[in-house]
C-alpha cells in the first residue's frame, strides 16, 4: 500500500474524531502541546510530521494508533487455524 494512502487515511481519521468530540483545531492544538499548524499538517498527512506531534494529537484525543494489514490475509496464511 502507498504510503501517502496510509498518511492520508491517518489524518482524515484525526480529523473526522476531532470534529466529532467538537474541537476546533486551535483546542487539539492547546491540548496536544503544538501547533494549529502541526494540527493542520497532521490532517492532511503531510509526511514531514514527526510522531512526537501525532502521538500527542492522539493522546488528546484519547486514541491509540493500531497497526492493522492493509489487505486479507490468504487462504495460506489461515490454513489450520481453526483446527
């Protein structure tokens, strides 16, 4: 999978739970500890963010990063699991 897909996922993903809890990107900021800008990068998946910045904007946001397969897993890699 691109990279930028996964950046960008990321960060519409941030964007629709901020919005959802009702937070302006100004507040996330104050939260987080950085920048309305670094909010605003972090939304569009600019790639020069560190993960210093989205850890804090998780945080604020009460969330964790999973780390989940971008595709299903074949027929081989499931063999004998359910036996």
């Amino acid at each position: 999978m691109d990279y930028d897909l996964i950046a960008t996922r990321l960060g519409a993903q941030i964007r629709q739970r901020r919005l959802n809890r009702g937070m302006t990107q100004a507040r996330l900021a104050a939260l987080a500890f950085v920048t309305r800008q670094k909010v605003i990068a972090i939304e569009k998946g600019d790639h020069s963010v560190g993960m210093t910045a989205y850890a804090r904007v998780l945080a604020a946001l009460n969330c964790e990063l999973t780390v989940i397969p971008a595709v299903l897993p074949t027929l081989d890699e499931i063999h004998g699991i359910f036996d």
